[in-house]
C-alpha cells in the first residue's frame, strides 16, 4: 500500500515538474527577447558586382545604422566602419547624415528615391557601399573585384 | 439535488482543468512557431540566409513580430502554468492542503 501511495504520488510530480520547466524556458525566453533593444545585426558575404537584399529601415524613425567590413585584404587594407543616421518618409525618400569610413572619413548627408544612389561606403578602399534601393529599401553593394564579407547593425 | 449540484461542480472543474492544459499547449505551440531571432550582444541577428536572398527585410516588424508572439506564448504559459499548480494543490502539497480544508 505504501509502494502504491510513493508510485502515485510520483507520477503526479513528474508532470508537475516537467510543466515547471517548461514554464521557466518559455518564460526565460520570452524575457530575454523583450527586454533586449530595437537592434538588428545584420552579416553579410557578396560576391563582386553583387548586391544583399533590400533592407527595409522602420518608418518616421532616426535609425542608426552602422556597418563595418571585416575581411582584411593582403595589404591589410580592406577592412572600415562607417556609419549614418537614416531617416525614411514611407513611399518618399531616404535622408542620412553619417561618417563615410576611413581614409578620408567624410561627412555622407543627402535625400534620394534614385535606385543606387550612394548612402555610406563600409570599406577602406570605398567599393562596397550601402545605396538607396527604393524610396523605402537600400541594399549593401559590393562594387570591388572579389568577395567581401562584414555586417551592418540598425538600432532605432 | 445536493447530487446534481456536485455533479455540476465536478464537470466545471474537469472543464477548468482541460481548459488550463488547453492554454499550456497553446502556449507552448506558439513558442513552437515564433521565428526564434538568434541574440547575439544584446542584438537580433538576422539570419544570413535571408540577406542573400532577393526578398526584402524588414527588420523591425520580425523583432515586433517575435517580441509579440514570446509575450502571447510566455502570458499563456505562466498562467496556465501557475493555474495548474492552483488546480492540483491536493495532489502536489497533500499535506498543507488538507489543513487548510
């Protein structure tokens, strides 16, 4: 009889103890992606001439976006960090004010709607470029000779 | 009639407690189903694969998208999870239950 009573009363705590953990990890989870910030990182690796996939920023927002290329070349000359601070008017245009990467750092300011027009360079040899894709999108262009890799973060 | 009272009694609490398990599993489910952005230095990553990809990305309505979906999920866990310890208090605390009755 008490054999009976233990086996019952642990069949009734490994379901209250699975539960248990399973509320905690959802909770744990849940947590940790609401308290963390507006912040995107985004990677990317293109081949020469190619171009990432239009990267819509939040509307009628100052968006801080900043990206760095991380490959460095033979010379060590390849890498740069550039940032701007973008502003996009839905179904109008695209506005930055930013710091064009080394060497020489530049201001970058303008407004545009033109597909390509120039936002921020991301690298030291100013080939690979962030530009305006639509009123709405811009992309991530690589304009040199081979595959250049970094990332780029959006915090709004 | 004392009978048919606890009759209703009992199927309302068996109706309580299937709804509870009900909201544990829908709760579970959308933590199932949420797109799981990868957090990296206090960062959202998007996945690399959708960056190659010629589909536009909108990463301010994914994380809205995730934040949305671990709210409902952890909201409908937490509250079945802690409403099913209230529901079998007599079986998990026997003790304290019954100096409580």
């Amino acid at each position: 009889m008490e054999h009976y009573k233990r086996a019952r009363r642990f069949g009734s705590l490994v379901p209250a103890a699975m539960v248990a953990i399973l509320t905690l990890s959802v909770m744990v989870h849940a947590t940790q992606v609401i308290t963390t910030p507006n912040a995107a990182f985004v990677s990317y690796s293109l081949a020469s001439g190619a171009n990432s996939a239009p990267i819509t920023p939040v509307a009628n927002q100052s968006v801080l976006v900043m990206g760095t290329q991380t490959a460095i070349n033979v010379d060590g000359r390849e890498p740069g960090e550039s940032h701007v601070t973008l502003l996009r008017i839905a179904g109008r245009f695209l506005e930055w004010t930013g710091l064009e990467s080394c060497c020489p750092g530049a201001i970058t300011a303008n407004f545009s709607n033109t597909p390509g027009a120039h936002i921020v360079y991301l690298d030291m040899f100013h080939t690979v470029d962030i530009r305006v894709n639509t009123a709405d999108t811009f992309i991530i262009h690589n304009g040199s000779s081979g595959t250049r890799t970094g990332n780029v973060t959006l915090i709004w | 009639m004392k009978p048919l009272v606890k009759n209703k009694r009992n199927g309302r609490r068996v109706w309580l407690g299937l709804l509870l398990w009900v909201a544990l599993a829908a709760g579970l489910l959308v933590q199932a189903f949420a797109p799981h952005l990868k957090i990296q230095n206090n960062k959202f990553v998007i996945p690399p694969s959708l960056l190659s990809g010629g589909k536009e990305v909108r990463p301010d309505e994914m994380i809205a998208r995730e934040r949305r979906m671990q709210a409902l999920s952890g909201i409908l866990t937490l509250g079945s999870g802690l409403g099913l310890a209230f529901y079998y208090r007599h079986v998990l605390f026997p003790k304290s239950a019954s100096k409580g009755e």
